[in-house]
C-alpha cells in the first residue's frame, strides 16, 4: 500500500519519550515545548497536507496549523462544526470548514472520517495530475507531501502508506500513570525489517535541561523507486 505521491513523501513524523514510549499526556504534549523539536516539525510539514485525530486538534485548541492544509480525521467532529461543508467526491464523503478561511487563520481545514477515505483521495488526486475541480478545493491536495502528525490511531492507519518516517527520542521521564497515551513505531509489524536508518541528529535544549534525537527511516522499497 506504500503510496507514490508524485516523487512527494508520505510520511510518519512524531516524539516519543526514551522510556515508556509516551506521546501524550492529558491531551497536551507530554513535555514543556523543545524549540529545536518544534522548529523540526515546522520545517518539515510546511507546505504539505497534515493529518490529524480530533483529539490531536483539540490539542491544538481547534487551530490549524499554519501553512499547511489540515485534514482533521474524526466521526463525531462535522456534527459539532456549523460552518462547514459537505463534498462526495469519487466515492469519498468528506468536509470542508469554512470558518478558517477567515483572514485571521486563511488556512484550508478539511475533515475526513477515515484515513483510508483521506488516502484514497489524495491518491485519486494525485493520480489525475491534481487537475482543479472548481469549488471542491481538490487543488490543495495535490502534488504535495504527506504527513500523519498524530494520534496513535492515525500513526498506525497511515503507517502502511508510509515511505519514511521522523522519529524524536527525548530523554526524559514521564512519571504519570494514568491519561496518557503512547506509540513506537518500531512496534509496527515488521518495520525494523522494512525501514533502514538514514540519520540520527543529537540535540540538548538546555532550557529544558533536555535531550533529544531526531532520527529518520526510509522504506527499503524507497531506494528503488520515487517514493520519496
Ligand atoms: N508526541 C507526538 O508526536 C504527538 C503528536 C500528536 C499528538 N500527540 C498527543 O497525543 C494525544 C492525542 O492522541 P490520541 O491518540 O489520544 O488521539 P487522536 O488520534 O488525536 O484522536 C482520536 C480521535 O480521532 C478520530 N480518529 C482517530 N483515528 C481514527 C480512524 N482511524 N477513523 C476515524 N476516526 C479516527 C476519532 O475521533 P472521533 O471520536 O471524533 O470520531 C478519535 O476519537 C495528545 O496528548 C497529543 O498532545 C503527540
């Protein structure tokens, strides 16, 4: 299933704790904020559609990411949004919310209601050469890169579509025991024989008295063909 997005990437790209594998904590990052880390994530998804769990947007306090077109996967979210609307397109169900095409955010926000329906839309996109259908927003899936931002769930649906993968290690202890969440992709069936390391950066944030590593993967089958 790994997808070819057009010599664009598909790509897993989260932080987890070194110990206990943590993600989350009370719906909130699992550790004050790392501007080296941050920096990290911002350059790499710029530009490219993101995708989210409504509680990962939630997270966020319900505000897009700048610069990146949003795609917020969620059930239950399109029933509690007014300004929005809803598209079918090939098949797919999906929508669209206005209230963030205001100048305060101008920022595309879409909700899917599965990552398969996400995936296989950016797929049909890309297959038609991102050619526009008027007012569908159909152009800002096209011809760019991917990425699964989080949660657990959303990590391990759109696992198999991946071609690399951003992992960040940081070392530093998460004592609570309850609300949390956690993931390692390195639990995902068959990815130590599937991905081979390509780097591994140290970093030391010396606000937060903390280190971490940014370390990234690339599917075996990337070598041979544009997948990324
Ligand atoms: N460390 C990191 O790199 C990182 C990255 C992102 C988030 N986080 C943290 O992770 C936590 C949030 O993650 P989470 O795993 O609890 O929640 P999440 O994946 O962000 O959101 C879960 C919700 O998303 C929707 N959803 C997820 N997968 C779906 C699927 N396959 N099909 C349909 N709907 C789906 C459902 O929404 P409905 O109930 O509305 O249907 C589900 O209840 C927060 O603490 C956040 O700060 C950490």
């Amino acid at each position: 299933m790994l997808t070819n997005l057009a010599n664009k990437e598909t790509a897993i790209i989260y932080a987890r704790s070194l110990t206990r594998n943590i993600i989350g904590v009370r719906n909130s990052m699992p550790w004050p904020a790392l501007p080296g880390e941050l920096r990290f994530f911002r350059e790499k998804t710029e530009n490219s559609v993101v995708i989210m769990g409504r509680r990962t947007f939630e997270s966020l306090g319900q505000k897009p990411l700048k610069n990146r077109v949003n795609v917020v996967v969620s059930r239950t979210l399109p029933a509690k949004i007014t300004r929005l609307k809803m598209y079918s397109s090939r098949g797919i169900v999906y929508y669209r919310v206005h209230e963030y095409d205001q100048a305060e955010y101008s920022v595309p926000v879409y909700i899917f209601t599965s990552v398969g329906d996400v995936m296989r839309y950016i797929i049909s996109v890309n297959g038609d050469g991102g050619q526009e259908e008027a007012g569908l927003g159909y152009a800002d899936f096209s011809g760019k890169s991917v990425f699964f931002i989080g949660g657990v769930d959303i990590f391990r649906d759109g696992y198999p579509y991946c071609g690399r993968v951003y992992e960040t290690l940081v070392d530093r202890k998460i004592e609570t025991e309850k609300d949390f969440v956690s993931y390692n992709v390195h639990d995902e069936d068959g990815f130590d024989r599937d991905f081979v390391p390509l780097t591994q950066d140290k970093y030391y944030d010396e606000f937060q008295d903390v280190s971490f590593e940014v370390c990234s993967y690339l599917h075996r089958s990337c070598a041979h063909r544009d997948c990324s």
